[in-house]
C-alpha cells in the first residue's frame, strides 16, 4: 500500500545520495555507487547513448570491473532543476554537471541532463528508471535532425 506523503527531509536525503552516487560513479568507485543506489528489479534505463531502453542492471563482479575502468578520474555536481513526489514515488529531474575519462578518452566534459524516478521499498528507496542525454548544451535543428535519421 502506498505512503500517503514523502517528506521534504526524504527527499532531501535522496537527493544529496544521489549527488554523492553520482561523483562516485564518474570517478569509477562502482562499489560507493551501488552502496548509496539500489536498483528496483523493474529499473529500466534509457542511455544517453540512445538505442532501445534496457531493463535491469547486472552488479556481476565483470560487470562492476568493467565500469571501474570505462569511467575514471571524474568529478561531477548535481544541479536539482525540480522534484516531484506523488505516493511512494519522487522524480529528480536534474543536470549531472560533470567530466571525467570515459571509454579511454582525455577528461572532457559529459555533462548529462537527467530524470530519476524512485519507489519506496519499505525503509529504502530503489531507484526504477533513469533518463539521460547528452543535451546539456542546445543543438541546431539540422544537428537534431542527423540525430533523429541516426
């Protein structure tokens, strides 16, 4: 049965969580990540690399060794552009301010703007779906149309 209300103090610590997550996951420290974010078994997530939304999120020990050496020596902050909550449910819609070496390319920018949606799972918040593109910064109409034919 869903929680008539969450407090302003819930979301408060969800948010400085996810802020901390996501330094830690731009920095490669996979194990803070997933200590501050459980994923809902329903998680899908839509990539800022585009494509099909996937579903799930393998922890395996190859698949955390993996990330560790795809994202390394990043920092990020966390900008809240709004929240949202309606019943066991808070949305962050924010931007991800951040850059780091990602993929084995120099430090640049990877800047992302997000939507987060979490479900109260008893005491705990599992995180069920994220959002994210690389559009932190405005594109031309012909550049979203070479985007858009792929």
């Amino acid at each position: 049965m869903a929680q008539s209300n969450v407090t302003d103090a819930e979301v408060a610590a969800l948010i400085q969580r996810t802020a901390e997550a996501t330094k830690a996951y731009i920095r490669g420290d996979m194990h803070t990540y997933f200590t501050l974010i459980r994923h809902g078994d329903d998680y899908t997530l839509m990539s800022p690399f585009g494509g099909e939304p996937t579903r799930g999120f393998g922890t395996s020990p190859e698949r955390l060794d993996a990330l560790e050496r795809y994202f390394q020596n990043g920092e990020a902050e966390l900008d809240v552009v709004q929240t949202y909550t309606s019943g066991d449910l808070v949305v962050l819609v924010v931007i991800e301010r951040q850059h780091g070496e990602v993929g084995g390319l120099p430090n640049q920018d990877w800047s992302l703007r997000v939507t987060l949606v979490f479900r109260r799972d008893g005491s705990a918040w599992r995180q069920v779906h994220r959002h994210a593109d690389p559009l932190v910064h405005g594109i031309s109409l012909e550049q979203l149309a070479a985007l858009a034919c792929g």
